[in-house]
C-alpha cells in the first residue's frame, strides 16, 4: 500500500483524480499523522498551512481517498470516526479506561471468522468497529486482592 504524499497522489491520479492544493494538504496533513485522526484533527492540521480549506473539503477528499482504499475509517469508542492510512488489514483494540489502541492483525480471527461463516453465513469486517475492553495496565488494580473491611 502507498505511504508516501507522493504514493498517495500518484495512486489518486492513477484513479483519474485531480491533485489539487487541498488534496495534497490532506494526504500530507494524514501522513505526518501516523496514525488514527479525526477530521475534526485533520482538519486543523490542515488549515495550519492552508486555513482556506474548508472541513467540508477534507470530508470529500477523506471519502475519495477511502473510496479508492488508500484511507480506512474506523470507530474507535465514542465520539467520531478515526481514519488512517491502509496498509495491512488490522483491527483495534481500545482501552475503556486508558483509550490506548493497539492494531492486531486479522488473521488473529481467522477461528471466530470461519465459524461465524459456517454457523450464521456471516462475515465480519473487524476493521470497521474497534473491540473494547480493559489492557493488561488498567486491569491490574482489578487483580489485586482487595482488603476485607473491619
């Protein structure tokens, strides 16, 4: 998969898409991110180099990058859709306690896919939603044994 600004733009021009000076502001504004960003964070990080371009114009070019599968949004919890590059597919984990997101691979449900496909002609798509639950740090206090009242 393209990581680059300039991997992300050739394969944009590939699909026939205009590089414009927003395009390239977003594409590089999600590369400098490295990770999961909000629109709303895009957005800002945008505008700090371009202040012209509007939130409605990083939505449209987010849904064109997607559209092309070079950009995966993914729900990681409450509040709004985080997007990140796509690279190999993964899903997340998120912290309820810490928000801490950790990327697993798919293949780690390769069992639960197969059986969900097998009993319910189902087949999910763990990228999309991420998986909530506790890490390893914010359980801890939970294992300690707990003192008995007087």
């Amino acid at each position: 998969m393209p990581e680059s600004v300039d991997d992300l733009l050739d394969a944009l021009r590939a699909a026939g898409g205009r590089v414009t000076a927003p395009r390239r502001a977003v594409v590089g504004a999600l590369v400098d991110a490295k990770g999961h960003v909000t629109a709303e964070e895009l957005t800002a990080l945008v505008r700090d180099k371009h202040p012209d371009v509007a939130e409605s114009t990083v939505y449209r070019i987010l849904d064109e990058l997607e559209r092309l599968e070079l950009v995966v949004h993914v729900h990681l919890g409450h509040g709004p859709a985080s997007y990140h590059l796509a690279q190999t597919p993964h899903a997340h984990l998120v912290c309820t306690t810490c928000n801490r997101v950790v990327e697993i691979p798919i293949a780690r449900f390769a069992r639960l896919t197969r059986q969900l496909e097998t009993d319910h002609g189902f087949v999910p798509d763990y990228a999309h939603f991420a998986i909530v639950g506790r890490c390893e740090a914010c359980r801890e206090p939970a294992r300690r044994p707990r003192r008995q009242p007087r």
